[in-house]
C-alpha cells in the first residue's frame, strides 16, 4: 500500500443480518473506493455489546460480518479487515477521551437522547458509544469515514474530540476525519418506508433467499390506485427500493412506468423481486462457498488485526507521550 493514499476506516456492528440499507448507505462505498484509499475495515464487535449480550449471538455475529465483507467483494490483499476486540488500544485511548469530554457535550447525541426520549434503559456504553468510536477512527489516521447518515454526527464527535485532544495537549497528533455518506442514498427506505433498519422489522437482508426476497416485497404497502392510474414515485416503496438497483437512464424509464400509468403493483412488485434476486445471487452464492473455509477467514482477520494493532500501537505511543504517562 502506497503512502500517498488517503486513509479510509470505517465499520459494521455484528448484530444481526446485514441489509440492503446497511450496503447502500456504507459497505458498497468499502468496495467502490477500496483501490483508492488505504482502507481499515472492521468489525465492531466492542461497540455491540451495548445490545449483544450473549456468548454465542456475538461470536456468531462477528463471523457473519467476517463472511458478508469478503462476499461483498472487499479484497484483503487491499483492505486490511479486522475485529475491533483485536486492538486493546481503543480502549487505552477511548478512557483518555472520556476525560476530556464533559457529560453535557455526550448529551447531545442523537443516539443517547433517542434511547432516553424513549424511556429506555441506558448503560454507560451507549453514554460512551461516540468516543469509542472516536478512538477507532482517530487511531488509524482515517481522512475518511463512509457511513450512512444516521453516523454523521458520530464522524463529528470525532472531529471535535481530535480537536479537543490536540488543544488540550498541545499536539498535533489527530487528524480531522471527514464522512462520506453518498448523497441520493443517505437513508435507505424498509418496506414499510420508514428507515431500514434492524429494529423496525423493515428491512430486506443483504444475503436474502429468493423465498426472503419475495415476502418482504410482498409485505411492502400500497395504495389502492388500479393497473392505468399514473402514480407518485416519492412516496411509492417499491420504487424507493428498486431505484437503488438501477442506473440512471434505468432509472428514469422506471420512474416514467409510474408517472405515466400502467404499471401495476403487482408487477411493479414482481419485477423488484427479480431486479432482487439478479443483485443479490452472486453474492448469497459467494458467502455459502466461504461459509466452508472458515480458517480462512479467521486467518484474514488474524493477519488484519496485527496490522490494525501495530498503527495504533504506534500512534498511542504518540499520545502516551504527549499525556506525560511515558516518563521512562
Ligand atoms: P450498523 O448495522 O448500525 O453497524 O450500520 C452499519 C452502516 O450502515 C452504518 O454506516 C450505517 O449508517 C449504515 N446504515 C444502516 N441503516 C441504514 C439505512 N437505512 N440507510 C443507509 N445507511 C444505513
Ligand atoms: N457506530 C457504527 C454503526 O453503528 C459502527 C462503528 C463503530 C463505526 N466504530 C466505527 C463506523 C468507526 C465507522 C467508523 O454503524
């Protein structure tokens, strides 16, 4: 990998199938840009257990992650791919962040007032969730980080807190991180519209089986406009879902099919499940051959975590100094 490349980083927490939301929004740009940059992707395995408490669901949920990186098409000869549980020095560095960040700045988050409008119990890791992240993007020197819109604003906790860091300690150890969220797909709908999203039972897996496929379109609502009524495409969810699979010219013509009437939703819904399976096929395909070869797998995630390690080590020796802790 050559110096000159810009640095990417960005990560996927295992909890739970991936979806087409998840690939739109973040993992599709992984494999788009990974000739491009100097690329860090990981599994966030630590960031999970704010949710995933449970030995078996966490082991199994980060080998699916594992798996849906290299069937997507990341390459590990360009892509150092790695588990966040690899590298102790997030959380040398996240406790660091905890003490020059104040409580109310914390407060502010998206994430943490969500969880709190809603009643829900919340421990300190959700509170910290933002910081850890902060240290996963901030060790690895990343210029960019490709994340779906709802991780904007974590990418600028990081900016602010390297920020902080270099003030406080007079340094200029942290670069500032940019995110880079695609703008025509910023939030990728479910089928009910809404965001998709692993929690609203909304969403259409990544690594779906054509029977998967079928039932989510099919439970996808419509109104009650016959075959010839022209029909809106901004509100339509079969068409908020099928233009992600198309080109632009594709695009339009489908877009037209609708605006002009004709177009049915029975066909409309038909033609999304086929436009489905073709994008989806070859990846399930790849996935169920590495599903088989799973020492390989560990390997490319052992050999990635090393690597991942080593930057960081290097980086926090930077910050051990710069703290005043390194006296020897
Ligand atoms: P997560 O599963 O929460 O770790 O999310 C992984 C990545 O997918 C993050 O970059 C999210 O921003 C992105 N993402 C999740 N849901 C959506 C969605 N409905 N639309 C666009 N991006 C999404
Ligand atoms: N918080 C991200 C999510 O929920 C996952 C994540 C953890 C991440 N650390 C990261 C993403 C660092 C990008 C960079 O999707």
């Amino acid at each position: 990998m050559s110096n000159s490349k810009k640095i990417l980083l960005s990560g996927v927490k295992p909890t739970g199938r991936v979806h087409i939301g998840n690939y739109f929004g973040a993992m599709k740009q992984f494999v788009e840009l990974q000739n491009e940059y100097e690329s860090y992707v990981f599994i966030a395995d630590y960031h999970a257990v704010t949710t995933v408490q449970n030995k078996e669901q966490m082991s199994q949920g980060i080998i699916d992650v594992a798996l849906d990186y290299l069937a997507i098409g990341l390459d590990p000869k360009k892509v150092v791919l790695f588990k966040q549980s690899d590298l102790p020095q997030v959380h040398e560095l996240n406790w660091i962040f905890n003490c020059i960040t104040t409580m109310p700045y914390l407060m502010r988050a998206h994430a943490y007032k969500d969880a709190e409008a809603k009643n829900k119990e919340i421990n300190v890791g959700i509170f910290d969730y933002p910081l850890l992240m902060a240290a996963d993007i901030l060790l690895q020197d990343a210029d960019v980080v490709p994340v779906g819109q709802d991780q904007k604003q974590h990418v600028e906790y990081a900016r602010d807190t390297a920020q902080k860091f270099n003030n406080v300690f007079n340094s200029e150890i942290f670069k500032l991180p940019e995110p880079l969220i695609l703008k025509n797909v910023e939030t990728v709908p479910g089928t009910d519209g809404r965001k998709m999203s692993k929690s609203y039972g909304n969403v259409i897996p990544l690594f779906a089986t054509y029977e998967e496929i079928k039932k989510a379109v099919m439970s996808i609502p419509t109104d009650s406009k016959g075959v010839a009524e022209p029909k809106d495409t901004e509100t339509n969810h079969i068409y908020n879902i099928h233009r992600l699979l198309l080109n632009n010219a594709d695009r339009q013509i489908l877009a037209l099919k609708y605006t002009n009437g004709g177009l049915g939703y029975k066909e409309a819904k038909e033609g999304l499940i086929e436009a489905l399976e073709a994008f989806i096929r070859p990846m399930r395909e790849r996935r169920e051959m590495l599903v088989h070869d799973l020492d390989t797998v560990f390997d490319i995630l052992k050999a990635g975590g090393q690597r991942a390690s080593m930057r960081a080590e290097k980086k926090m020796d930077m910050v051990r100094k710069a703290v005043g802790v390194d006296i020897y």
